[in-house]
C-alpha cells in the first residue's frame, strides 16, 4: 500500500489563509442580480430612520436565500420575521446592511441626481442676463466634464 498522505495535504482544498495583518474581503457581494443595484445602508437596527428612508426609495433587504453571498464567511445573517437579511458589523453598535433596488429605478435616481449636479454648476458659473451681461459675477468659471465619470 502506498502513502499518499503528502500528495493529499498538497492537492486538498482548504481554505485560503489570511495573514493578520492582510486585506480581507468583507463585503464583496458574489452572485448579484444583473436587474439589481445593491448598496450597504448603515444603520442602529432594521428599523432605523435611514433604513426607512431607503425602503421609501423603493429598496429592499437582500434575502440571502437567493443565492448572494457577502465576503468571507465572517458576515452575519440574521433572521427578520419570516424572511432574513444580510448585515455585518459597523462598530459603535451599528450595523451595514445589504439592500436592493431594480436597476431601471436605480438609473432613474441617478440622473435625477445629476440634473441636481448640472443645475448646481450651471450656477456656480453664473446666469446670463438678456443683455448678455454676467450678473455680480467676476473672473471666469469653466466647469469641465468628462464624459464616462
């Protein structure tokens, strides 16, 4: 009979080891919904006034029975009623908390939010009046974008 206990230690699949000190990936989400955006919402608890807010936004909490899977094995999974949702802790006794939205409403927040940004800008370089005088402006202003950022 042979010996293959060396061979085997080689081949076996373990787990792969994290120094310490090195980087560890806690919160890459594997397995997303290409329909979906996900975000991490910090929070005290499930019920806390910015979780609130984003479940008006039209997000949810990511049920982890769908097959998500967050960083390494050290997130938390908790049960909420007769569904459950993935967190992990903040410190100081908050929590992150993965949540979800369709992505066609995602985009739409987007650019709603850029209109916000363009409008913003269009003022920091000043209105035009209809003698085409800058109106208590001095200097110039140029605002730049790069299209793709």
């Amino acid at each position: 009979m042979t010996d293959n206990r060396q061979e085997n230690r080689l081949t076996e699949n373990k787990p792969r080891r994290v120094p310490v000190s090195g980087q560890r990936d806690i919160l890459t989400v594997y397995g997303k919904d290409p329909g979906k955006e996900y975000r991490f919402v910090k929070d005290k608890d499930e019920n806390g006034m910015r979780i609130q807010n984003f479940k008006r936004g039209g997000w949810e909490f990511t049920d982890p029975k769908t097959g998500i899977s967050v960083g390494e094995e050290n997130v938390h999974k908790s049960k909420k009623g007769t569904g459950s949702i993935v967190r992990y802790p903040a410190g100081e006794g908050e929590w992150l908390y993965l949540m979800e939205i369709r992505k066609e409403w995602y985009e739409e927040d987007q650019v709603t939010k850029q209109e916000l940004v363009n409008e913003s800008e269009s003022s920091i370089a000043g209105k035009k009046s209809s003698d085409d005088n800058e109106l208590g402006q001095y200097g110039n202003v140029k605002v730049e974008r790069k299209e793709g950022k």
